[in-house]
C-alpha cells in the first residue's frame, strides 16, 4: 500500500469562470493525476527491504536453530 494519494476534483463552482483558465487548471488536473498514477506504480513496484540481520537472528533463534543454519 501506498501513502500516495490523489486530491479529489475541485468543485466546479470553485473553478475559475475565465474559459481559457479553466482549460489551463484542467490541463494541470490532468497532468497531476497522471504523474500521481506513474508514482503510485512505481512505488508499489519497489522490493521490500530486506529484514535486518538481528531480527533474523532472532526468528532463527525462536525456530531452535543457530545463525548458521541462516546461511
């Protein structure tokens, strides 16, 4: 799960009444949440990071075995 998330659409009564404004705000809305998407992908693409070797340790000692059987 991401912390990525998209704003919601702005209320068309809080929208510019110039058109070519409009137009622009929408182009950037556009863009935003196209960029946002190309985000979340890639951070749900990303690998896990690796367990820390003292909690590895740790799992191996609660299953009954020694650091060496992590090898």
């Amino acid at each position: 799960m991401t912390l990525i998330r998209a704003l919601p659409p702005i209320d068309p009564n809080q929208r510019p009444r110039n058109p070519g404004v409009r137009e622009q705000l929408q182009a950037l809305e556009t863009v935003a949440r196209e960029e946002i998407e190309e985000l979340q992908q890639l951070a749900d693409a990303r690998p896990t990071p690796p367990a820390p070797a003292g909690e590895l340790l740790g799992m191996a000692w609660d299953l009954g075995l020694d650091g060496d059987a992590l090898r």
